[in-house]
C-alpha cells in the first residue's frame, strides 16, 4: 500500500466513534513514522501532533511513552508533551532526542519544579543548561544535578554547587562522592559538613582529620560565651536587642544563650525548639522575653540561614509563628513554650 493510501485509511481511522480507537490509531501511525518510508513526512507529523493535542491524560502518557525515544520525532511534537503533567512530560524529558539543549532551557523556564527536576536528570545535558540551573538556584533541581553523575560539571559549576551547600544540607552527600569533586573543594565542603561524611571526604582527599581540634575549639567558645551571657544577665545588660545583635554577627550559640537566660529556659529546650519543623515554638520564646512581633520575621529569617533551614516548616510556618505574639502577656507565652517543648 502506498504511503498516500496509508495516510487517507488512518484519517479515516481518526473519525472512529471509541476512545480505544484513538489510542489504536495513534500507535500506528507512531510505528509508521517509524518506517523509513515517512520518517521525513510532514502530512504524519501534523497528524500525530494534532491527535496527540485532543486525546485524554491516560492516553498521552501511554503515547509519550512510545515516542520518548524516537529518532524521527520533531521538537514540534515533543515539546508540548515535555511541558503536559508530569507523568506524561517525564519520559520525553528524560530520553527524547528532540530536546536539544534550548528547548530544555524553555522546560526549566515554563515547567514546574518536577519538569525542571528531570532536565537536571536527563543524562548529558549541556553546559548551557547546567548554567541555566546553576542560576536559578532551586534547592531541589541543584539537589538533581548534583545527583546526575553522568553530566560532566566544570570546576566552576562544581564551586558554584559546594559554596551552595553551605546552605543546602541536602547537596553535601551528593557532591562529597561526586567524580568532579577535586581537593580544594574537598576541604571546602569539608569545612561545614559534619559526621560520616567529613569522615568520607577525609578517606577519599587524604585530608587532615580536624574533628578533635574543632571539637575543643567549639567547647572553649561555647564556655565563652556562656560567661559572657552570665555576667551580662548578672549587670542586668542583657536585653532581648542583644539576641538580634548575636544574630546579624552570625553567632547562633550565643544567640541560643541569651534566649535561655533571657526567659529563664533550658538551654535544651531552646535548641529544641530552633532544631524542630515547628517556627512557632521560636516565636513563643520570643515574645516571652518582649521581643517585639514586627521584628521576628528578620530573626527566624537569620536563625534559618546559621541553622541549615531550621527550624522548618516553611512560609506557612512563619505564618503560624506570628500567633504567638498575642493577645496574651509575655508570662503567658513563656507558659505555652515550656509546655509544647516539654510535650515534644
């Protein structure tokens, strides 16, 4: 049968009354894409592009499937499936030899955070892309390419990652056994990971175990500071300003101190309650001790970026946070974070 007459018997087909039929219609013309004989038909590809665009969610996701690997498909017909729900777009993202690098480039701009994810995953991308990630910084797609060991990261890419993980805990595992990984960034990641994994990058990079200094070191300032915050409780100088003070110098400990002292807590249950999922537990200890609620915001923005995120929960979390600033008295507050930390 001629091309043309195998054209005209699946237009045809396009006019059946059943679902299945559809979906049945759609698979043959994929396989006859297939064939070397329409590989280059532009009368096929529209067909399929416009019946691809009319059909249900169920059947898409089974027709990207299909086409997510083929060689004869255009970015004409990819790009709308790259860019549907999720599971349809995942397959085409992954594998479609019809992105090229600028229509994934439009995915990590028009897609949402799971479609910008899988580019990060696709095998191979190109350096553009990595850099179109790089600049957008969502912790999660970073979190996917640094994941993607086989995406060849420059040393530049790689810096621009581990100066990132300082602040994205969720980075530092991936990167400390990534191939591009050299010694100078070693001991730079080295420097604010913890545990196993300063244990592992000290095996893999040769590096001088610093645990049992920086422990010490830690210790003594920590004795350091809590002097300091006694002698200043004891001359009745220390005031809920100094807690914002600590922070902007970037001393979380001290910060925690004088919180403790400030309303009579346990120095435990401070460091609870910033560790948690639950800013609110924060916002109560703070408005025991008169700190004003038009100054939180800035302080959980600041304890959040020295204590890699936490405490948690998000926008939402700031949003019930701001309830723990009235309408009750300071007393009351101080009451109500005693007992949630006590529960906890």
């Amino acid at each position: 049968m001629s091309l043309a007459a195998d054209t005209d018997k699946l237009i045809s087909l396009a006019r059946g009354p059943q679902a299945g039929d559809r979906e049945r219609l759609l698979l043959s013309i994929a396989e006859l894409c297939a064939s070397a004989r329409a590989q280059a038909s532009p009368p096929i590809q529209s067909l399929l592009a416009a019946l691809v665009s009319e059909t249900e969610p169920a059947v898409r996701r089974r027709i990207a499937r299909r086409l997510a690997p083929a060689r004869w498909a255009t970015p004409g017909l990819m790009m709308p499936l790259a860019l549907d729900a999720i599971e349809i777009a995942q397959p085409v993202i992954a594998a479609s030899p019809a992105l090229q690098d600028h229509h994934l480039i439009e995915v990590l701009a028009e897609g949402d955070i799971e479609h910008q994810v899988e580019v990060a995953r696709r095998p191979a991308i190109g350096p553009a892309v990595v850099a179109a990630i790089l600049q957008r910084g969502e912790p999660a797609v970073l979190n996917a390419l640094a994941g993607n060991m086989k995406v060849r990261l420059s040393a530049h890419d790689m810096a621009l990652l581990v100066e990132a993980s300082e602040q994205i805990v969720s980075l530092r595992c991936p990167l400390a056994r990534h191939p591009a990984l050299d010694e100078r960034l070693a001991r730079r990641l080295h420097a604010w990971s913890g545990g196993a994994l300063r244990q592992a990058l000290e095996r893999r990079f040769d590096l001088p175990s610093e645990a049992a200094p920086a422990a010490a070191s830690a210790e003594r300032r920590d004795e350091m500071e809590r002097r300091l915050i006694a002698k200043l409780a004891a001359a009745g100088q220390l005031s809920p300003g100094y807690l914002l003070r600590a922070l902007k110098e970037g001393r979380l400990n001290l910060f925690l101190s004088a919180l403790a002292a400030l309303g009579g807590f346990q120095a435990s249950h401070v460091r609870q309650a910033v560790d948690s999922e639950a800013p609110e537990l924060l916002g109560l200890a703070c408005a025991a001790v008169g700190i004003d609620r038009s100054a939180f915001p800035a302080i959980l923005s600041m304890v959040r970026q020295l204590n890699a995120g936490a405490p948690g929960g998000g926008q939402e979390g700031a949003r019930r946070a701001n309830g723990a600033f009235g309408p009750f008295d300071a007393h009351i507050a101080g009451a109500a974070f005693r007992q949630a930390v006590n529960a906890g």
